[in-house]
C-alpha cells in the first residue's frame, strides 16, 4: 500500500507527464491538422488490443495486456 507522501509524489509525477504530453499534442496539431486522425486511430488499436484475450500457462486467458491479471 502507498503512504500518503508516495501518493503525492506519483500524482505531481503523472500530472507533470500528462501536461507535457498534452502540451506536445496541441503544439503538433497547430503544425499538421491530420495528426488527430492518427490519434484517434493510435487509440481505437489500443483499446482493441486491451480487449483482447492472451493465453497464459498458468491462469487460461487473460485480458490484460500483459497476461498477468
């Protein structure tokens, strides 16, 4: 279990990662407008690839990506 500290420094971590990729994002875009699509697209074959069913030697099959949950 994370303690209150840890908690506070993954979230200052994950919103300093997240800003910079928006940041990234939007200043892509303004430069070629097309890049949304290739968004969109990068995003419906992740989400496809999450929902795919992975054999596992020792649980059947898993959902999850990595085959572990």
């Amino acid at each position: 279990m994370l303690t209150g500290p840890m908690i506070i420094m993954w979230y200052i971590a994950a919103v300093i990662f997240i800003a910079i990729g928006a940041h990234v994002i939007v200043s892509r875009r303004k430069q070629n407008p097309s890049i949304v699509s290739v968004l969109a697209l990068i995003g419906a074959a992740v989400f496809i690839i999450s929902i795919w069913t992975f054999p596992t030697s020792f649980a059947g099959v898993s959902s999850h990506a990595t085959g572990t949950g």
